[in-house]
C-alpha cells in the first residue's frame, strides 16, 4: 500500500504535461475543433507514435508497455487539462480497453499490437447510462448468416467516427444473453457516419449507421471478437475503467478552470485591489480547489485499486462501483468548477474569447457519457442497499 | 395582500390579450416568444417594425406619464400589460433601453428641449437607443470611469475612450455615455452623462462573441465623438446622479413580466422531460418542482417589491435587494435543468423549437449572474444595505 | 392584487411581535420546554382570551374575526421567530382549520366558538408523508356500532397530546373512500396518551393510542363530525394550509437564525476585526437573507391565495401545490439558516447555552411533520409532469 | 500507487485483528463503538482501564520510536493499526491527547527530563492529559492568548487565565497550557508552553453543555496554577513554535483510522434507511450512494496524505489543507442524513443502539467543521496556502 507515484509514472506524467502544454494550446484546440476529423493529425502522430502513449496500457507480449490503469489516468488527467483534440480516449481509453477485457486471444493478438504502435485509429459508441455496454448494444442487431453475421442498427455517438478505421460494435444475438461484441472496417459496404455538429466542439462525435454491414468469418477486418469466456466479466470491467478515464480528464477540465481562476482573478483588479484578496473568492477558490483534490484522490484510488484488485466477477463489480462513483462525482466537479470560472472571470467569462466556456461546454457534454450522476449514483445506491 | 383583481383589471388584462392576439399574427408570427436575453439578434428589422406596431395600438410606454406621451398606467396596471405582452409571446423589445432606462432618466432629470427631442422617438419606435456605462477595467466597479470627455469651445462635447458589454449597439441610432468631465477626479465625481449619435466617423462597434456563439454585446470605441452642446443630462460633472437613478429603474419595473417569460420556457423544458424520458427520474422530478416552486416565489418577490410599502411609495427596499440574485441565479439553474433534461440531445447544435431555446437559455443565462451587478456585487449589497453588516475595506486610493 | 399588508395587517404583527418579545424570552422557552404540558398556561390564556388570537380565522357568524391565512402567517411567522410555546398551532392552525373545512355546521357551530374564545384546546395526529390526512387515518379504523362508532388504532404524533381538551380522530371506515373525521374527548375511556420526550422540547409530542373508543351518536363530547359534502376537498385544502401554518412558522425561525447571527457577527471580533466584516461571513448572511426573504414572498403569496382562491376541488388542488411547495422550501430554508447560524457562532454555537440549537432542532423536528421536502415535491412533480 | 499490501503487512492486519478479537471481550466488550467524539463521557473508567490493556498489548503509540517505548511502526503499518482497530469496534481513546499530541510534542521538543517523566506514563497509560490552547476570546485567532504567566523567584511558573474548549479536562491529570510570560507581547510572540497537574487549588473546571446535552467540553479556570520550573516546554517565549509543531501533529496522523469509524456509522444508517423504508426514496438513495463515494475519497485522501511525496517525506502539502475540511463536512452531511433517513423517530430521544449513535452524530457532527480550525479557517488556509491567494488584510493592532 504505497500512493506515492512512481518514478516511472512522475516520468510519463511531466512528459504528457510538458507536450501538451506546448501542443494543445488555445488556439491549437480551437483551431482542431474546426478540422473535419476534430484533431491535428501531426500531434496525433506524436504522441501514438513518438511518445508510445497508445502502448502504455497494451500487455508487453503484444507490444505494449504493460502498464495500466494508473498510468493512462495520469496522461488522461493532463490530455483533460489541455483539452486535448486527438483520438486517444476513443482508441484507447475505450477501444483497447474493450479489446483487451472482453476480445479472444486472436482478436487481441490483431488489434491490440496495431494500437499499441500508433497504427491503427478504433472506436466504438459511448453510452449515455449506467450500464456496461448493454445500453449500446440494445440498438444494433447481429443476424447470424451461411459464413458469419450482418448487422443492422444504429450507433448514436461515436467519438471520432468519421477518422477512425475500425468501429467495435455491441450488438444483440437472439437466443444470446450477453451481447456481442463486433470489429468492422468503417469503410465497409453499409456503414454510414454522420458527423454531429456538437456545441462541445473538442471531441468531434458521429451517429454511425449500419445496413447489413458484414461480419464474414476469416475474413481481415470485419469480425466477431468477443470472447464468451471473458465478456460478461470484461465488459463490466471496461465499462468501470472507461468511466475511469473519463473522471480523470474532468479531474484535468476542472484543474485548468480552477488555475485559469486563480490567475485572472490575481491579475484583475476591483475596488483597487486585485479580486483574488477578496475573501468570498478565496473561499470559492478554495472549495474548488477542496473537490478537485477529493476527485484526484478518487480517480487515483481506483486507479490503483483497478492495478492491485482481483478481476473476477466480484473484483470487477467493486471497481464498477467505485469507478461509476467516481465518474459522476468528476461530471458535478467539471460543471462545478466551470460554472465557477465562468462567474468568477466576470464579464469575459461569457465571450468565445476566453477559455473557461471550452471546458464548460465539455463539461455539459460529459455530464451524459456513460451515465449521468443520478444515474451512477442510483446503481451504486442499488449495490448498497439491496 | 389579496392576489384577486378587480373587474376593470380583468377587462384590462383581456383588453391587453386580445390585442396581441389580434396583431402578433401575420408577418409578426415569427416573432412569437424570440429576441429574449440570449437571442436579442433574432430579426431586428421585424422586431423594429414590431415596436411600431406597438406604438400605433398605444403599447410603448405603458407606466410614462401621458403628458410624456405614455399611458400613465398604474403599478398593477403595467404588471398586468407585461405579464399578458409575455403570456402572448411578445418579442423581446428592441425599444426596451428607451422605454425603460434613458426615457425614464430624462423624464427625471432631462431639460425640456431633451424631453422633446427624444421622448416621442422613443414612444413611437422610430429611435432606438444603447447604454454605454461599462469599461474594460471597470467591471463591478461602474464608478471607476476611464472615457474622457471635455467641451469645445462651440459648446459641443467630444468623447474618448472605450465602452463595452453594449447591447445591440449596431441596431441602435443613441448612445448614452457616462464619461469623465474633470481631469485626475475619481470615482464618482467629476463624471457627466452625454447623448451621442451612434452614426458617426468618431465611433466604431465591434461585436462581442459570446460563448453561445451569438454577438449581442458589443465594444463601443470613441475617438473624438461628438455629442451637442445640449445633449449632456444633468448638469457637467453630476452624471453619476443620472447614471445611478437609472440604475434604480433597471433593477426596478422594467425586469417586469419576465415570468411569463420564465414560466414559458419551464414550460419547455417540462414538455422536454416528457419527450426525452428523462421526466421519469425522480431527481429530475424533484428539479422540476423546485423549479416550478421557484417561479411562484419569483412572481410574489416582484409584487412584494412593486406593492406600496407601509409608509406608502414603493417598497423597493430589502425586496428589491434580494430581486436581481434571485432571478437570475434561478434561470441559470433552470438553463442547467434544461440541458440535463434534453439529455445527450443537449449537446449536438440545433434548429429544433423544441430544443434551440432551451439551449440559448443554457449557454446567455451564464451571463445573468454577472451583467447588470454581478452576484458577488449583489451579496456585498444585500449584506451591508440589507443586514447592516461592516462596508469592504477599500484600500486608500 | 395588491401585495402590501393592511392596516389591520400590520397592528397583528405588531402586537404579536410585542407579546412575543415579551413573554418568550429564551429563558421563558426553556422554562415552558421543561413542563409538563409544554407551555406556560398563563400565556396561552393571554394570547387565547385577552388577544383573541384563537379567534381570527373563526368566521364571523361562529365568534370569530372572519379574517383567515394572511393574518394567521404573520402570527405564525412571529410565533416561530420567538418560538412560542402554546397550544395554538395545534388548535388553531391544525383543528380549527380542520374542523372549518371539513366538518358539518352543527359540528362547526358546537366546536368553532369554544375555540375561538379561548376556552377550548382540540388537537390532531400530525402525519409525516405528503397525503392529506389519509396517513394518520391509515393506522385507525373505525367500526360501526349500534349507537355510534368504536375508535381503534393508534396516532403517533399529536402535539400537545397530553394538555388538550379534544381530539381529532381520522379513521378509515370499511365500505368509505374517504376517510371519517371524528372528535373525541381526551379522557374518554379507551384512549392512551404516551407522551414522547424529544429533542425538539419546544413542541410536546405524544403517542395516543384508542383502544375501543366510543363516538356515540348524540353524545356531548365525541362524535363523527365530516361533512360528506366537503370532506373530499375540505381535507385537500386543510392540508394545505396546515403545511402553509407550518411553513410560517419556518420562516419566523430562518429569520431569528440570520438576526441572531448578524448580532453576534456584529460583536464577536477575530484577527481585530468583527467577524461580520470578513466577506465570506457576509456572503453567507446574504445567502440567507435572499432565501428567507424568497421564503416569505412565497409564504405570504401563498396566503394571499388561500384568501382569494376558489376553494373548489380546483382550487383546493392548486392551493395544495403550492403549499407543498413552500412547506418543502421553508423547511430546507430554516435548516440551513439553523446550520449556518450554528457555523458563524463558532465554538458557542453548538452549545446549550446559546439559542440557535433551539431553532436547529426544531428545524430537523418540521422536515418530517407533514411530509419531507422530498415527498412533497415528488407530489408537485406529479401534478407537473402527468 | 499501489493499494495491495505485502504478505507482511498482511500479517500484521491480522495480528492485530486477532488481538483486538481476543481482547476487546468480556467486560471491555461493552466498550465496542463507544467512546468516540460526541460520546467521550462513555465510561471513562471503564476506559482507563482498556487503555492499559492496550498498553499491556504494547498496542499505545504504535507510531513513537522504539526509543521513546512506542513500537515504531511505519506509517502503512500505523494505517493498518489504526484501521484494524476501528474495524473492530475499538472505543476512543482516552489517552489520545498524550499519545498524538503532547507526547509527539515532548518528543520533539522536550528536556530528556521531561520525556524522562511523561513518555513512560503515556506509554503504560497511567496518565492522561488534557489541551489548554484556545481562551473565549480568541476562537480561530489562536495566537490572540490572554492567559498569562509568570516566574515567581523558586523557578517555577504560575498561570492566570482561562481556557475553553478542553475535552475530558475532568477526566485527565495533566494539562498543556501556552500562556503568555512577556507583558505587552503580541499575536505568537512572547508565549511560553507548561505543563501543569490538574488537581491543584488553582484550578476550576466547569463542563460546558453542548446543543446534544453532553458535556465532553470544559471551561478551565486558573487562578495562580503552579507548574513547577522544568515544566516550561522549550525556551520562555518560544512556546508558540511548540505550539504550531503540535498543531501539525494534530492534523496529521492522529486522526487516521477515524474512516473505520465512519464506515461502522455508514453502515448504521443504511439499516436504518432498510428499517425505516426511507432506503425506498430515490433522494435518500442517491444521498446514500454519495456517502459512500465521499467515503471512498477520504480514504484515498489520507493515503495520498500520509504517501510519501515525489522528493521525499511526507506530503502533507496540498493533499493536508483540504483532509479536515472534507472528512468533517462529510460527517456533518453524514449526521443531517441519519436524521432524515430515520425519519420521525429521530426527534424521540432513544437509547436503541440502531438509534442513539446517529442522533449523537447529527448533534455533534456540528462541532467538528468548529473546532480544531473552523471551515471559515480552513478555506482561508486553503486559499492562501494551497493556492497562494493574496492574504487577508489585518488592520493595524
């Protein structure tokens, strides 16, 4: 029981903030909120395939670093406080996640590697309940056919649906209770995205069409995965861990409203005095910064715990409660804390201009993935009491 | 304290019902419930005509004296004509800073060659007008006045300096402008209150974008503006007088019947539980009651503050301090409960009128809190006029 | 529509403000908390029979003032500030208002004037959900008998239970979809009084249990009293103003909690300065200050439409809203105004000593009495939103 | 960051357990949950004597050096005590105040004398202390001290004053006290540190009743108390950096393991919300789920706190500022919750042990964003310290 960060983690976190302190600037996001693809695919570039970010969490024998959890949240933490415009969270912080819990052998062996080295962009739809995927995946149907599946429905946020090459899809088998899990090219016959136009315009989302898209057996890109030994425990836990790295990038959202408060409010003067000194503001200061370091202890410890913790049946539901607490008490802190910026930066905390509205806006946004509060908390009230 | 009406207020207020009925209709049907905060930019042409239409039925001006070209209704009366204007979908009014700010202050302190130059523009919705009280370094702290201004020796004044948060500046023909008529005095001595024409080669508009993506807001730069001999309220270097009673007006009626307006876009977002589903979760249930609960306060708070107190004249004291924070703290909350109603819906940008309203009022209602007193300015207020409590330390100037 | 309060109006406050600052002084509210009956007789015969404030709500005709809701609040209101000790919200603002809406005119005739006079003290079970009396009628039946009724069942809280002269019976009747209303004398045989030691002692509870209880047709003193053709909309609409009773008196108790504070604010110096002129401590006072003054719109609002409203099943629906409204936002109001008054005391505040403890307990006592915030506005959601 | 422990720590949790098992039993087992804040007139003789079974065990100041007659755990195996312990029900500690705070504070700055004379009896637990810090008149403004004192000619020291606030003064034998020696002295300078017996002439205890009827505070009066000459702690005037230095201690490592206890008190209120079908409330759920979470979070934030930090020892930096202000408004969250999830039955007052333990952390939950550095502090703390916000301005003294 140490959680202390480790050299190695202090290493990978300075290197994510010094990166994205030089690349993800203000007007870097503003000006890849307004690319098709919702990214510069130059820094994309750097961090998949010179900084190794994608590898981090990939098991070493498929050529990844072997690291995890505690990791990933780290660079989320800081990709979320420079709101950084890149495929990452979709190829990573959902699709290799997902790939890694629920896929076979096989699967893993094919994807996880292309991920790893930068090379391959995957995603797959974000939910907006409680559930672990099944939300999802109740919207799209797989039919079994002579050499393998067709599947037929509709996926209603994709992040980075209209850059990605692959798209994971959960869909429901009759005669099957859990659902399946799917890889398909996005390119294929049958497949149609169209891009959403989102008031949060930092992580670009797509509603995805399938008209009898084909999954053929043996065939290179388009597949059945899931591997029926370890989905209904995988999912649950990609779910949690998912969840996870979403809080830590609120964590992230909700650091830079609160610096961006103490700066301006340090250097704007009313009355004569410099509007930082005036105790109410301390006190708002200060209780922001009060939830910003309960969060982190959260997102850390279930970081650690998903490192440390057993990944049984009963493992992953623990992490499930505590990662669904964690992601929605990381929603109310971002909208918190943005709500605060915006009110305590006066006048130009309502205008384009300043930067507190673009954490705001993901904030809102955020609020829904995955689950709304209310929503988590209902399901973690469920564990507890019945 | 009786909330029954008389019958003559009964046929007032159908009178008032029946004749937006009859004229919001035809062309103006596309005005219905728009131009609001947050969407002030909605067809201002139309709006403008809109105005006019108003006046000919005799509906600008509705609380001015007659002998001002008003209609001289009482307290009850206007609360009546705002509550049934916005019950009806009435446009957010583009004659609204006439009306209900610099007409008031020059029936108060305007010279009679003021009054008539200006007065039956603004009743009959021909002129428009923009405040100019903010700067850039002000904020909160309206007194601290950095735009100059001095007289030519034609009597003229010129302006220089820098205005901003200016609504609608670039649909308006007038400008008022509190600007500093005494070198090297502070605060708010030495300030004088001038009319400007916003059409000349001395001023430049340039939009404010706010987060919302709309421009309502403006910066107003003066170079060497000019304003006529006559056209200073009050006398030089007592504006702050002028600008503070007309403050007290801001605060006062002219926020009237905004309820209406509140209660129709509550009504929106219930219909929006409805749709979304989201109307089944019991704490979006128990926000929608609050919500709902905090409308009815809303409407007693303001027939609180416009009642007559019990020394007589209006009781615009511990209620009128606690009106603005209250509002405007409540409509922010509801633009929160509007978007976590609609869902992920919320998020992708939309022409749905069913939706596009509800998210304006979540993305202008940030700015409720701050314009027109902030809510820290207001709780500083509240606590030392209201309670009594110690004066901020001001730090020698 | 005229908001302001009456000459009239404002000599009852007054009055009641005068005879309140009088006579329940902080030592005279824990002298009468320490009584057996709860209060100090000789005050409740001042304010019953010489101020003729039993009297108010009376109709004309049965003895009484003829004045009703506005005038009862800003009794209430000042009886919460000073925390009066006296039978009068049992009598006055639950039985009375009770026995005017839903029992018969023989019943009213017999009952109304005695109350009004001063010269009879009748109480009910207060329930704790947001029905309108059919929880307290839920745990009593009442059977028919040759001659009358037989009462069997038990009240869990009735205030002044042990000091009153009667007692409201709700009862459900086998066959009836409303509930029966009946009035039984307090020393009747069969009927047990429990009295409950609580830790708001500024009101007495008791457990009165009716073990065969009879109400005999033609008998003096218990009877069954609801008129069928007013029950149904009468107890709706008693409900209603019971909770706006309530709600008043909240109101009285937030606004002593912010006076208490600002005094002791206004005195108590820290770091050389009163503790009113940190900033942080005026943003508080002026949160409260906004919620008490919003409070007391809304009670007063409400007041004035329980005076002019239609008292139809309509009427009686909305009034109802809207009072369950402002009994949940005046309970949420007077507790954090009691919470905060404790804070901003300090070390002095969570003493004995020290009277915001008074206000804070009684505070928790009211969130239950007539239903929880949560209750309540899960009743006005319903209206909204089916 | 690691949360799995080591087969040898493993070990040791269960070495504990099982000590706590085999001896948290038959007349001590009255003792189980008792005792805690809000609950410290609980037997106190009865405690006296568990504190020396404990002493017995060698389970008093697991954490002081070996040196000193502690055991010198590290702080993982501290945690693990201190958790194990309140897992198991283990009751306050009434030798608390000399075990995590005048202790650590002799051992820092103590006379090898005075560590001589006070460890042992820490130690065995055959003497216990009460706190003389704050005075009625001083409240958060620690340093603003009255109390003085003074040599007389025989070297020893005699104390004037009062001091509020002093848990179990009536219980303990000794008392700290920081007084004032130099006249005329202002704020922190010119304070000296005593320790002085509580049963002499000079001294008057009087409890002080709390808004729960308990009476675990006192007033304690002196009036010539005598400390004898080498109980003076550090130099004459200097008392205020032992002072601070235990002030440290305080918000460091003695309130590990209170997590266990506010687990144990969870857990009751969620039986009791199953009992009283207030669990069947959607608000009341989702306020029980956010208890647990913010539970989980405390936990996480003592780890964080107590790890240690990148350069080196421990990290009670920015995670330290916010560890009381969060664990305490959780707690009073916690008490309100309770109340509201028993429903009526919470005003009756009860001596049911599903009953009685809740009611005592509604009421006194209230004292604990009070003492010990009020929320008012804290935030100021937080801000200045944590986010390097401008200081309060201190009119001149």
């Amino acid at each position: 029981m140490n959680f202390a960060l480790t050299e190695d983690q202090v290493l990978i976190r300075d290197a994510a903030e010094s990166f994205l302190a030089d690349v993800s600037t203000s007007e870097a996001v503003r000006a890849a909120a307004g690319h098709p693809y919702g990214y510069d695919v130059e820094v994309w570039q750097r961090l998949s395939a010179e900084l190794g970010w994608c590898s981090i969490a990939v098991p070493e024998a498929l050529g990844g670093m072997g690291l995890g959890a505690p990791e990933l949240v780290l660079i989320q933490e800081q990709a979320g406080r420079h709101l950084l415009c890149a495929p990452f969270f979709s190829t990573v912080c959902l699709a290799a996640n997902l790939i890694d819990a629920c896929a076979t052998a096989a699967a893993r062996e094919r994807l996880l590697p292309a991920i790893a080295g930068g090379e391959l962009r995957v995603t797959v739809g974000l939910g907006s309940s409680a559930e672990d995927w099944t939300d999802v995946a109740a919207a799209v149907r797989a039919h079994r056919t002579a050499d393998g599946w067709v599947l037929d429905g509709c996926i209603e946020r994709v992040p980075d649906g209209v850059s990605a090459d692959r798209l994971l899809v959960w869909a429901q088998v009759d005669g099957e209770s859990e659902p399946a899990l799917f890889v398909v090219n996005l390119d294929a016959p049958g497949i149609e995205v169209a891009a959403l136009q989102t008031w949060d315009a930092t992580r670009h989302l797509s509603r995805i069409a399938l008209r009898g898209v084909s999954a053929v057996v043996g065939a290179d890109a388009s597949m059945r995965i899931d591997d029926p030994q370890r989905v209904a425990t995988g999912r649950v836990r990609s779910a949690a861990l998912a969840r996870l790295y979403l809080a830590a990038e609120l964590l992230g959202h909700a650091q830079q409203c609160l610096d961006l408060t103490v700066a301006y409010t340090a250097e704007r003067k009313q009355f004569g005095r410099p509007v930082g000194g005036f105790q109410a503001v301390k006190h708002r200061c200060a209780e922001m910064m009060v939830r910003i370091e309960s969060l982190r202890s959260g997102v850390y410890g279930a970081s650690a715990r998903a490192a440390s913790g057993a990944d049984g049946a009963q493992g992953s539901a623990e992490l499930a409660r505590e990662c669904a607490m964690i992601k929605a008490l990381a929603a109310q802190t971002a909208f918190y804390c943005a709500q605060e910026a915006i009110q305590l930066h006066g006048g130009v905390g309502f205008t384009w201009e300043y930067d507190p509205q673009l954490y705001f806006k993901r904030a809102q946004a955020a609020h829904h993935w995955l689950g709304t509060p209310e929503m988590l908390r209902a399901r973690v009230a469920d564990a507890l009491l019945n | 304290m009786r909330l029954d009406e008389t019958p003559e207020d009964q046929a007032f207020r159908a009178e008032v019902a029946q004749w937006m009925q009859e004229h919001l209709n035809g062309r103006f049907a596309a005005l219905k419930h728009r131009g609001g905060p947050g969407d002030e930019e909605a067809d201002p042409a139309l709006r403008k005509d809109w105005e006019r239409e108003l006046a000919a039925g005799g509906w600008t001006c509705v609380g001015w004296p007659q002998s001002c070209g008003g209609r001289g209704l009482s307290i009850e009366r206007q609360v009546i004509f705002h509550e049934e204007y916005a019950r009806a979908g009435g446009p957010g009014r583009m004659g609204h800073i006439g009306e209900g700010l610099i007409g008031p202050a020059l029936i108060e302190f305007g010279s009679p060659a003021q009054k008539q130059r200006f007065l039956p523009r603004i009743v009959d919705g021909t002129e428009f007008w923009a405040q100019g009280y903010s700067e850039p370094g002000a904020g909160s702290d309206l007194a601290n006045v950095q735009t100059r201004c001095w007289q030519e020796p034609d009597g003229s004044w010129r302006v220089q300096g820098q205005k901003i948060w200016t609504s609608l500046a670039h649909e308006s023909d007038w400008i008022f402008v509190i600007a500093r008529s005494e070198p090297g005095s502070k605060g708010s001595k030495g300030l004088s209150f001038l009319l400007l024409k916003l059409d000349q080669p001395g001023i430049e508009i340039r939009p404010i974008r706010q987060l919302g993506g709309g421009s309502e807001f403006n910066e107003v730069f003066f170079d060497g503006a000019v304003a006529e001999a006559d056209h200073i309220v009050g006398a030089p270097g007592e504006g702050w007088k002028v600008a503070m009673g007309l403050l007290q007006i801001e605060r006062g009626v002219s926020t009237l019947g905004q309820q209406m307006h509140f209660a129709y876009e509550l009504d929106l977002v219930i219909q929006a539980a409805r749709r979304s589903g989201r109307g089944d979760d019991p704490a979006i249930r128990a926000r929608i009651a609050e919500a709902w609960g905090g409308l009815q306060v809303m409407r007693y708070n303001a027939l609180r503050m416009l009642s007559p107190s019990e020394g007589g004249g209006l009781q615009l004291g511990r209620e009128a301090l606690i009106y603005k924070y209250y509002w405007s703290n409540w409509h922010r909350d509801l633009g929160k409960l509007a978007m976590d109603v609609l869902g992920p819906d919320a998020d992708v940008i939309s022409d749905d009128p069913a939706i596009r309203p509800l998210q304006q009022l979540f993305f202008f209602s940030r700015a409720d809190t701050i314009y027109a007193g902030t809510n820290e300015i207001q709780l500083n207020i509240i606590a030392e006029r209201g309670l009594g409590m110690p004066r901020e330390p001001r730090p020698a100037a």
